[in-house]
C-alpha cells in the first residue's frame, strides 16, 4: 500500500506527465486558455488514461508478449486507444448523455494524444503490475490536470497583463510553461 | 512478416467489428449540421475560440450559442459556408457587425493618472477608468487587440473606429470591453435600438423625438460623406426631405451650443443632405434583414405608419400599408401646403418606402371597406393603427354652419386634393396653431385680400413654430390676439359676413404654463369677413370602432380624447396584436414624434411576433435628459452667426404654392456643420482657437 502511495506521488509530482517528461504539450497550450475548459480537458484526460492504461497493459501481456510480437506495441497500441476512445464516446453518449455533455467533447481531442500514449508505454516499461498500472495512470492524468489547471490560471492572468508583442500569447505561454517546469523540478528527491 | 501482418489485420479487424457493431447499438440522432458545420471550420482543434476542439465548437454553433464566425482561424470562405449552413434557421442568417457608441475617447477630463497596464479591462477596475465620463470609452484599445480581423483600430480621437468589410461580427470586441462601448449588433438589432440612460448621447440626440444620431451625421457631413449622412438618418427616420422641411426641430433647443451661441441649425442640415441624395436623383440603397415570413397590417399611410412599416420591412417582416385617401402621406400630404413641403418631395420620400416592397393599398377605409376580421382572415399577425387626428375641433358658437365656415385640417385637405372651394375676399382663421397659419397663409396665395389669425392669447403664447409665424407676419396676415369668437354672423342668404369676438385679457398661468385668457364684459367687437375657418386642434376620429362589426373591436378602448389607448412605452393597445402610435395615439403633435413613435412601435410588434414578452426598452431614456449632459455654461464656444435659411423673396411667393423654404448652399452647409461642437455625453470639440481641453 505504501509503495502505491509513493508511486502515485512520484508520479502526480516528481514525474508529471507535462512538467518532468514533456508530454501532451498540445492540449497543455490549446486548452489552457480558460479555466473551464482547462478542468473539463483534465477530467476527460483522467478518465481515458485510466481505461487506456489498463486495457494496453491487458493487451501487452495476453497478445503482444503471448504471440511474441512486443515489436508491433507502438502501432498496436495506437489502433487500441484510438478505437477505446471512440468506443467509451458512443457509450457515453448513448447510456450517460449528462457525463458525455461534460467530457465528450474533450475525448476526440485525446484520442491520439502522446500523453496517454506515453502513460501506456511507460507502463510497459517499468513492468507494472495491474494495479500499480490503474495507481500510475491515474496519478499520471491527475498530474496532467494539476499542471493543466494551475496552467490555466496562469494564462487568466496573463490575458490583462502588458506583454511585448512579439511574444503574445503561445510565446510567453511556452515561457511561463518552462518557468512552471522549473519549480516542479524541485519536487525531485522528494522520494 | 507474417504473423505481424496477421497480427494486425486481426487486431485491426476486431477493433472495426467491435465499433461498427457499437455505432449501431449506441446510435443517437445529432444534427446533420453539426457535422457539415465542422466540415466548414479550419480543423485545427487549436482552441482559439475558447471551446475544446472543432466539433465542440460546431456543436456551439448549431444550438445557437456561438455566431457563425466563431472560428477565429477560419476563412471568410468558410465563416460563410458555415453561416449558409445555418442560414437554414430563421433569423439568424443575419451577420452582426462590430459597432463603436462613443466618439468620445480622449476629449474627457481624467479623473487620475493612470500608471498601470496598458488594458481596458484594468484600468476600468479602479473607478471605471480615469475618464470623467462615466460610461465613454477608455481608449486603450482592449478592443483593438481582441481582433482577430484587424477590422478595429483606434481613430484620431481616441475611440475604436471599425471597418465594416473586415469585421466577420465575431463578438471578440464585445467581449473585450469593459464598458459596453463597442457592441456587435445584426442590423434589426441596430435599427431597433432605442435610447438608454447609460448611452453616450449628445443632448440634441437625446431630445429628438426620433432619437436620431445627430452629432454623427453632422459628423459625416462635414467629411463630405454624404451618403452615409443620409443613411445614419435613415436608420431613425425614413422621411428625411419632410422632415428636414416642417420639423419645428426640438432638438436645437437642447443643443449646446444654444447656452452661448445660436443653436447649430440641425434641421437645415438634414434637409442638406437629405436634398443632396434627392438631387443626384439616384437612391442611396437601403438594407434589409432577410425575410422572417410574418404579415403585419399599418392602417393608416402617414408619418406614424410609413415610419412602423419601413422600420417592420427593413427588419425583415412583410408589411403592407392601408389608407383610407388616395394618396400616402397622411398630414404631410393632405396637412400641410404645398408651399411647405411640395407634394413631388414627399413622393420622393414615400417611394423610397414603397420600394423596399412594401404594398399600399389606398382608398380603403378602415372599419368600412375593411376589418379587423377579414385582416385577422388573410394572414395579418399584428396590426398597426396610425389613423391619425383627422377630425376638427368645432368652435362650438353660433352661426358656424353658415356658407363660408370651415374647419382647419378638412380645408387644407380639401385644397390639397384639388378640390375647387368657393372662396371669399376676406377671412378669419380661428386658433394658433400649425393648422391656423398653414390655413391662413394658404388663403392668402389663394388671393384672398385680407386674412386674419385670431386668437385668444398672444403671440407668445402661440403653439405654432416660430419661424411659420415670422413667415406670416412678412406676407401680411393680420394678427388679432386676446380675441375669443363668439358669433359668426350670416347674411340673409346663410353667407357669412362678419365674425364677433369677445377681447381679452391674460390672468393667472394655467396647467400647460400659459397665462389663462379671462373675457372683458361687454367687449364684444365685429369683424367682416366673409370667410371664418376654425382650426383650434384636432382629435382622431375614431369611427372605425362603430362600424367594424368584429366582436373584438368593442375590446378597443378609447382615452376621453377620442385617442386609442396604450402603454406609452410598448404602443400596445388594450387587444395585445393591436398596436397604435402618432396622432392617432397622442393626439396632434410633430411629425417626427409620430416617426419616433412607428419605430417604436416597430420594435413592440417584433416581440411580439417572436413571441417574446412585449416590454419596455430598459432603462429607457424616452422623452428624458441625462442630467449630467444638460450644462449652463459652456466654456471655448466663440460667436459664430448661425447660417440664416434661405428663401424666397415675399413678392415671389404669393400668387403661387412654390416652396418658400430654400436648401441652404453647400458652402453654408459646411460653415454650419463646422460650428457643431460634435458633442457626447459630456465631451465636446471647443471651437477651433481653444485648445481641445473638456
């Protein structure tokens, strides 16, 4: 129990998916620009995580390392989460239309997102069990969202502040994104 | 090589099956358009519109909560398929453009000095901004950097200036603003817009009755722009050649110029430019909304009525006009001579009306010809009742039905249409109004030798405007005041000979202000005429409620001036698709109130339609002043003689009914528009030789 707790921290802090590894970067500047639609990608991107993490994990140790194709995992994972992304949005849609009206629109973006896809590689790696796969996923994503919403409330403030032109918008996001990255940095040694 | 190919196919091939199967078991109808809407936007999912991807936005799109323009990286190409896509819905196919209130910018005074960031948005949270005017423009161009079109940038004097052809109507600019200035609006909502007590208005644009932008199109004439005069008048009153003609123009009253110097001469520039469009003989192009499919009835083709269906038609509804006389033009044709506003002008005006396919159907009586049943029948979702005061007031005395006695508006009616009256050598016209001088003045080009105005006050007391009464007094009526008729006296053959009246003397004020006439005893005086035309007010003749045999009819009620009743601030009468303004409503009064009241009306009956609650505009400014707009004294404004109006010479225009009233030159017309001080709210440009200081 205590190692899983230490995972999820190193992987909530030490390892954010966006501030330590550097992935997901396109979803971190295009919808960070307002706080709602920060949080509503956050949810989304915990939820997809989880389910892409776990049914990878499946199909690594029951297809690929069983037929002896762990060469193919890349591509094979791709078509995986593409087609698990798609699946959960028509069920939401149909079955939860009020978790659908909060997420859906945030799932097609994720669908081939290097995030998710790095999570589920990362996996793999580090040779995780089932459960230490569900606990990292989902420290990863919260991690996602952490960095994405405090991300967020950063650019708000940004908006009104007097910024030289030349480096308006994505340019002093990307600075502010390194600055953010840096201060995560100090997380390290922490386990 | 093999068993990955396998591999693949088979991993491929049970995720296909797997979502081929689901997409029929999780199927749920969405809007085709959604996805052809999608089709039409850029595809980057890069988030500049605030919603999370394409698809979400295209969603945004088609439940009607974002404009077509909502993608900001789109083409214009594609905003437009988009907004073709859309088109579909009633209504909305209409593109909004970016519109700039205030033209204030840098000429208030500053409250503070500012030393924060360069934002609106920020400086507007320490007082509402450094400027004294409270709700003027801040002029850091928030606006300006929300563009995503380069359609907004900020003028010489401090406010945003948009560019129409750049604008896509995005809202950005609106969004940016702190303080309401800017504002995207579809072109309905710009005609129906109505004047607020938050809005920079001057004091001349807050008086007009029609709410006209008068420091604005002032503006534009003195850049030369004069189409774009017209078309600013045009956005408020449809009749600007008869108007720039009779209009006693309250607005010159409130100008500011007028509390140190003659007031700038408003009307006369109107009628510049209104007579420059006539002139060139080509129309300057009105626009319209696209058709909503609903059928409004005006009965009545007057100023009110002209004006409610011109402004229903260019908001996309289709009208058609009822009138009861052979022509349109209610009063304006049938009230007031051709020596003031020649018939050939109000035809202008009038088909430039008609032409935007507006219908009129002439010589129909309402409550006669017919109904509120057979409109109701053909489709009429509301109607609107400009009947006008038609019916004069009668002098109640003896002997006024003798032989050469007649009333005010049914003469000038009678004259207008042509009508041969046997007239006699001298006459008296009882009242002081309008109608008396235009009855007076009409006898004498008639060739009448001698004419009187009698009337029971004096002349400052006199209703009618000031400049009819100059006009009069240079072509020679005669002017018998403190005079209250009592006895028209006949000849053995009925003929009218002499008028008796009873002098007075002016008591104590009364409610309206004036001083009360009080009878001398036994003052009794006689004046031979042989012609005596009472023209002492008018009330509307409500007879179509007799004779409509409609059951609803009996519903409308009436006040004890025989005027329909309403709420003043929606027009509605107590039958809520009844709607009614002008003369018909208020009794008589200026023209340009009967206009102001047709848009008003205008905007009711389009609320109605869409059902929507019919209530008053809020924060209405209607018939109010801004207190802190109205000064008593105005620094940096230097004499400048006000441009006189030119017109024909008395000796010419008696023996004919030729315009007396002349167009002003265009040089004076420039001289004029430059002594406008091109006020707000509580800016103003001094004249030239002080430095720009309020």
């Amino acid at each position: 129990m205590g190692d899983l707790f230490v995972l999820a921290i190193s992987c909530i802090f030490i390892n954010n998916i966006l501030l330590a590894q550097f992935l997901g970067n396109c979803p971190f500047l295009g919808t960070s620009k307002k706080m709602e639609t920060a949080i509503g990608m956050a949810m989304a991107v915990i939820f997809v995580l989880v389910m892409a993490g776990l049914i990878t994990w499946i199909v690594d140790i029951y297809l690929l390392k069983a037929l002896n194709v762990e060469y193919l995992r890349t591509v094979s994972f791709i078509l995986v989460i593409a087609s698990l992304v798609q699946f959960v949005e028509m069920f939401l849609k149909k079955s939860i239309p009020g978790l659908y009206a909060g997420l859906g629109i945030f799932l097609p973006l994720i669908t081939t997102n290097c995030a998710v896809m790095g999570v589920c590689l990362i996996n793999i790696k580090e040779d995780y069990t089932f459960l230490q796969t569900a606990v990292s996923s989902f420290a990863y994503a919260v991690g996602f969202g952490l960095a994405l919403i405090l991300f967020a409330g950063v650019r708000e403030r940004i908006d009104i502040a007097r910024v030289p032109k030349c480096l308006q918008d994505t340019s002093i996001g990307l600075v502010t994104a390194g600055i953010i990255a840096l201060t995560f940095m100090s997380f390290k040694g922490m386990v | 090589m093999i068993p990955a190919l396998l591999f693949m196919l088979g991993i491929g091939a049970v995720c296909g099956i797997v979502l081929s199967l689901s997409s029929k078991v999780f199927y749920v109808y969405e809007d085709p358009r959604i996805s052809q809407v999608e089709n039409n936007l850029a595809g980057a999912n890069c988030g500049g519109c605030g919603y999370a991807g394409c698809s979400a936005a295209a969603d945004a799109i088609v439940s009607g909560k974002e404009m077509p323009s909502l993608c900001v990286i789109n083409s214009k190409e594609g905003t437009q398929a988009v907004a073709k896509i859309m088109g579909i819905n009633a209504g909305s196919a209409e593109s909004p453009m970016s519109y700039n209130m205030c033209e204030g910018g840098l000429r208030a005074d500053n409250k503070y000095h500012y030393m924060g960031i360069s934002s609106c948005k920020a400086m507007s949270l320490v007082f509402g901004g450094k400027r004294v005017c409270g709700v003027g423009c801040i002029g850091l161009g928030d606006c300006v950097k929300a563009c995503q079109f380069n359609a907004v940038h900020l003028g010489s004097n401090g406010y945003p200036v948009v560019d129409d052809d750049q604008c896509v109507g995005c809202g950005a600019c609106q969004k940016a603003c702190p303080k309401e200035i800017i504002e995207v609006k579809t072109l309905s909502e710009k005609l129906m817009k109505f004047n607020q007590v938050n809005d920079p208005l001057a004091p001349c644009a807050q008086t007009c009755p029609a709410e006209i932008n008068i420091p604005r199109y002032i503006n534009q004439l003195r850049e030369g722009k004069y189409k774009e005069a017209v078309q600013t008048i045009r956005m408020r009153n449809p009749l600007p050649l008869a108007c720039g003609r009779v209009c006693p123009h309250p607005c010159e009253d409130q100008c500011r110029r007028g509390v140190e110097d003659e007031p700038v001469s408003i009307n006369q520039l109107k009628r510049f430019v209104a007579d420059y469009e006539m002139n060139t003989g080509s129309r300057i192009p009105i626009t319209c909304a696209p058709d909503t499919g609903k059928k409004i009835a005006v009965i009545g083709g007057g100023p009110a009525g002209l004006s409610c269906a011109f402004f229903l038609r260019r908001i996309g509804h289709q009208v058609n006009i009822f009138e009861a006389m052979p022509k349109l033009g209610g009063m304006l044709r049938y009230g007031i001579p051709e020596y003031r506003l020649p018939k050939k002008v109000l035809e202008w005006d009038i088909q430039g009306i008609l032409d935007l396919g507006i219908k009129a159907f002439t010589h129909l009586n309402f409550g006669v010809d017919f109904g509120l049943g057979s409109l109701m029948a053909s489709g009429y979702e509301a109607v609107f009742l400009g009947v006008g005061a038609w019916e004069d007031y009668s002098l109640g005395i003896d002997g006024e039905d003798l032989n050469g006695c007649f009333t005010g508006i049914n003469f000038l009616q009678r004259i207008s249409s042509g009508e041969k009256i046997k007239l006699g050598r001298t006459a008296a016209v009882v009242g002081g109004g309008n109608t008396a001088v235009d009855c007076a003045r009409t006898l004498l080009r008639l060739g009448l030798d001698k004419v009187y105005i009698v009337y029971r006050r004096t002349r400052k007391e006199m209703p009618a405007n000031e400049v009819e009464i100059v006009a009069s007094e240079e072509e020679g009526i005669h002017f018998v005041f403190l005079a209250a008729p009592t006895r028209v006296v006949g000849d053995a053959d009925k003929k009218c000979t002499q008028l008796e009246y009873l002098q007075m003397q002016l008591g104590e004020p009364d409610a309206s202000g004036r001083r009360r006439p009080e009878p001398i005893e036994g003052s009794e005086t006689l004046l031979d005429v042989d012609m005596v035309i009472s023209a002492i007010g008018q009330s509307p003749d409500a007879s179509f409620k007799k004779h409509d045999p409609h059951a609803r009819m009996t519903q409308l009620e009436l006040t004890r001036w025989n005027t329909i009743d309403n709420d003043p601030a929606i027009l509605q009468s107590s039958i809520p698709y009844i709607f009614t303004g002008g003369d018909a409503a208020t009794g008589p009064a200026l023209v340009v109130d009967a206009i102001g009241s047709g848009r008003r009306a205008a905007r009711s009956i389009d609320c109605f339609l869409k059902g929507e609650p019919v209530e008053p505009v809020k924060d209405s400014l209607q018939e109010k002043r801004i207190e802190e707009s109205i000064f008593t004294s105005v620094d940096g404004v230097k004499q400048i003689q006000r441009a006189k109006m030119p017109e024909l010479h008395v000796n010419q225009r008696l023996n004919s009914m030729v315009e007396v009233d002349l167009v002003l030159p265009k040089d004076s017309a420039h001289k004029e528009a430059e002594r406008c001080l091109n006020c707000c709210r509580i800016c103003y440009n001094p004249d030239s030789d002080f430095p720009i200081s309020k």
